[in-house]
C-alpha cells in the first residue's frame, strides 16, 4: 500500500515537473528524454532530475546582470566599462570591413570577431605572445617557475585540484610566495574538487600562509544538489602580477602529467599567453571571484601597464549558464560552416547538437576535410559509448575519425582552414556549450595556428583511422549501446 502511494505521488510529481519542462520552451529532445525517464523510473527520475535536470540559466542570468549593475554603481567597472567601449569601436569599424591591426582581411575572421563581440564583451587584441604545451609537465614546469617570479598576485581557477604529487608541489611553492607577501587567490569547483570534503587538510595548511580559496556554487553537502551539480566551473585559469595568463585543458592532478596507470601518457593542449588578452582572463577571475565572495577586486595594479609583448591576434572567450549567448557555440557552428579547406578536431568527448552535427557533416560531404581525433581510452564510459553514435553519421558523409593510441587524448582543439584555431577547457559536447563555465582563446594568428595544426599531426601518426566498413560490421549490442546513450545525450 505504502509503494503504492509513493508511486502515486511519484507520477503526479513527474506531470507538474513536466508541464514545467513544457512551459520552459526547451530543446524538445531534452524534455522527451525528461518525460521517459520519469516513465521508465518512477521516484528515481524526480531524484535525478533533482541533481541533473533544474534549468537555473535564467536565475543565473537575473543574478549576474544584478552583480553587473551593483559593480556600476559602486563606480569600480572602469576596466569592464574600456573593454566595453573597446569592443564598441571594434564592431564599428568592422562593419567598416577594417580592423586595425589585422592586415589579412578574410572576411571570416572579421565576421567570427565580430559575432563574437556581440555575443559578449570579448576584445580583439593583437599585443600577445603565445607558448604552447602539448601536455602537463611542459605546462606545470613554465607554471612553476612563474610562481616563483610572481611580485604582487597569483590568481588561480581549476574544475580540479588533486592533493596529489603535483598538487603538493603546486602548494608548497605557493605558501613559500604567500610567506613573501604575494597575494594568492584560489577559486576550485566545488563538484570537480569533491574529494576535499573528506581530506581538508591540502586546502587547510593553504590557508594557514593566508591563501584565499573559495568554491565555485558551494554545495551544501558531498555530492550537491538542486540543479547545481548540473553547472560546473570547467574553467582553467591562472593569472600572475597581471602580466601572465595561463589558459587550456589541463587541471592539477597526477594524471595530468602522465602518472595514472589506467590512462598512461595524457595529451592535453594548454597555453602561456604575455600580453593584452592577460587582461581578459583577469577580468573572468575577478568576476568569478565577486560571483561567489562579494568581494569587488577590481583594482588598477591587478591590470598593469604592458609594453608590447607580440603580434598574435585573438580573442579570450567566456561561457556559462549566466550568459544571454552560447557564445563558442555560435562562433563554432559559423566557423565550420565558413570552412573551405579543412575542419580539424581535437576532443575527448563528442556529444554535437543537432545544428552542429549537421554543419560538421554538410562540411564533409562538400568536400572539406573532415578529421576528428578521439581517444582510444575512455574515462567517463556512457560519454565515450554515445560519440560513436555521431562518428556513424560523420562518416558516412565523408568525414574521418581517429581514435588516439598513445595515452588519453584530452586536448580540446578545433582548427578551420588556416584562418582560425580554438583551444581551451571547452570540449566538442552539449555540456561545454550549453552548462558549464568555460573559457577559449579564439586564435587568429598564421604562425600560432600553424604550431598547432602541426601537434594534431603529430598526434595522427599515433592514432589509429575508424574505418567505416569495419565500424558497421561492429556488434549488434555495441550498436544498441551507443543507441540509447545517445539518447541520453542532451544530459550528459
């Protein structure tokens, strides 16, 4: 009698929390996915939709439009206001057909920044200077030795941070410069980062030296509930005296460096930007940081004057649930379909929506070279499982796929012709574009894109081709399991 009522209940609940979904306007495939799964499991689907399936975008909106008009009125956005009026007169003079600075002029690039400006506050700059690391310890030995020459601050943002052999080595560094008097701020996932609810004492002796860290969305328990499990801060950022700015895909763990035995090798793409867009991953930091403390930092030595660092063109590009457009999803998508040569991916998940997939496959079957480079490895199984799902339709429009042999392929790269390159924490799936907090750097410049396209090459001669004669001839319960793990892709 008991089970039955709490069934009862558990389907009049499941209809109230589907008008809802209905009324909400959402992708419809989302809310069909929603309405089976409280069919097919009853009680268990109101617990996960509880955990997964909230929609706090628009809360996130309201809330981060508020926080903006607060900084106005405390007259401390004079920094945000430059960017404004500096992406104000870029977009004018686009229209123009001018940018000074970029002297190649294709009409792409031009339309890319200027999508991208009008999607959010995301400057042009042409004064930077760009390193690239193929994997961890190229990344946490410049890292390291920055660190150690930092005078004023250290800012850093991860969705990961392990008490493991680097992360001890990270920490001990920056006590010693917090002793010194360098002040140090940590914003860390609070979902990411899980594991320190049960062993405090990493962050602890941090902030015993009186190193700031605060959670991104703190939950209040383990595993956290009410929709924002579902909204991850995946952003890696760091940024040093202002001056230096580190952006990419790679967290702070063991794994990253290649001591993990199931993963083995772990290729990642990550960069070392000196230079005007170090201003922009500052502002995201700051930002991020008055988002969960309050606490407005929005100070003139934290964006010091810099003398002229390069000549690479890019933009730095933020996303999350609290912005009005899915920013990398739109310059993605027009990008893709601008292509004329060749369309390059890099990505450990690949969960495209519909308009992409359909660009992406368009794409091929024009005649563009389509190449997507995926592990071998999995790490997240139903993930891994539903990509081979999309990889049928890819080649079947004469597309190509690479599965990646020599470790865990993590890096998060997209390349269209030689007019554009992209790398950040934002993955090729729904997630990154639609729910988390990520950042990019859209790259514009000929020799930064050439470097890059050079790694991918490099990363084919240790992959191996998916061919499509042997793909179809695959399993029938392989088949069926990517089938319904796709159908859970729209949550994944």
């Amino acid at each position: 009698m008991v089970l039955k009522i709490i069934l009862l209940l558990s389907y009049i609940l499941s209809a109230v929390i589907s008008i809802k979904l209905i009324l909400e306007n959402r992708d419809p495939s989302k809310t069909i996915i929603w309405i089976l799964i409280f069919m097919l499991f009853p009680v268990v689907g109101i617990v996960i939709y509880a955990i997964l399936g909230r929609n706090i975008r628009k809360l996130k909106i309201n809330k981060a439009s508020k926080m903006a008009d607060n900084m106005k009125k405390e007259n401390i956005l004079f920094n945000l206001d430059e960017m404004k009026e500096l992406a104000k007169g870029q977009s004018s003079m686009i229209k123009e057909g001018k940018l000074p600075g970029y002297e190649n002029k294709d009409f792409r690039v031009l339309k890319i920044i200027s999508l991208l400006l009008n999607t959010g506050i995301f400057p042009f700059t042409i004064n930077n200077n760009i390193e690239i690391y193929v994997d961890g310890n190229e990344k946490f030995y410049n890292l390291i030795k920055d660190i150690r020459n930092a005078k004023d601050h250290i800012h850093l943002e991860y969705f990961i941070i392990k008490d493991s052999e680097i992360g001890c080595k990270i920490k001990k560094e920056l006590i010693k410069k917090a002793r010194e008097g360098v002040k140090i701020r940590i914003i860390y996932d609070d979902v990411g980062c899980w594991r320190f609810w049960f062993h405090r004492k990493f962050f602890k002796e941090m902030k015993e030296a009186k190193i700031e860290i605060v959670p991104y969305l703190k939950g209040k328990i383990a595993i956290p509930v009410g929709g924002q499990i579902n909204y991850r801060n995946h952003r890696k950022i760091v940024v040093i005296d202002g001056k230096i700015g580190y952006t990419g895909g790679i967290n702070i763990g063991d794994e990253y460096i290649g001591k993990n035995k199931k993963f083995g090798y772990w290729r990642d793409t990550h960069i070392r930007i000196e230079g005007t867009s170090v201003y922009m991953l500052q502002m995201i930091f700051l930002t991020d940081w008055y988002y969960n403390t309050k606490e407005v930092l929005l100070k003139e030595k934290l964006f010091p004057k810099l003398n002229s660092k390069g000549i690479c063109m890019m933009q730095i590009v933020a996303s999350g649930p609290d912005s009005d457009w899915e920013s990398m999803h739109y310059a993605y998508f027009y990008a893709i379909c601008q292509a004329k040569k060749s369309i390059y991916i890099e990505t450990p998940y690949f969960i495209p929506d519909e308009s992409l997939l359909k660009a992406l496959k368009c794409a091929a079957l024009s005649g563009v070279e389509l190449i997507i480079l995926f592990p071998k490895i999995a790490d997240h199984k139903i993930v891994n499982t539903a990509s081979y799902s999309y990889f049928q339709e890819i080649l079947e429009a004469g597309g190509n796929v690479y599965l990646y042999n020599k470790g865990f392929l993590h890096s998060k790269v997209i390349i269209i012709d030689d007019f554009m390159a992209s790398t950040g924490s934002a993955n090729m799936d729904l997630r990154s574009f639609k729910l988390n907090f990520e950042v990019n750097a859209f790259i514009y410049d000929k020799g930064v894109i050439k470097e890059i396209k050079e790694d991918f090459m490099n990363d084919l001669k240790f992959s191996e081709e998916l061919e499509i004669n042997k793909f179809n001839n695959r399993k029938l319960r392989i088949k069926i399991k990517e089938s319904l793990s796709r159908l859970f892709s729209p949550i994944l």
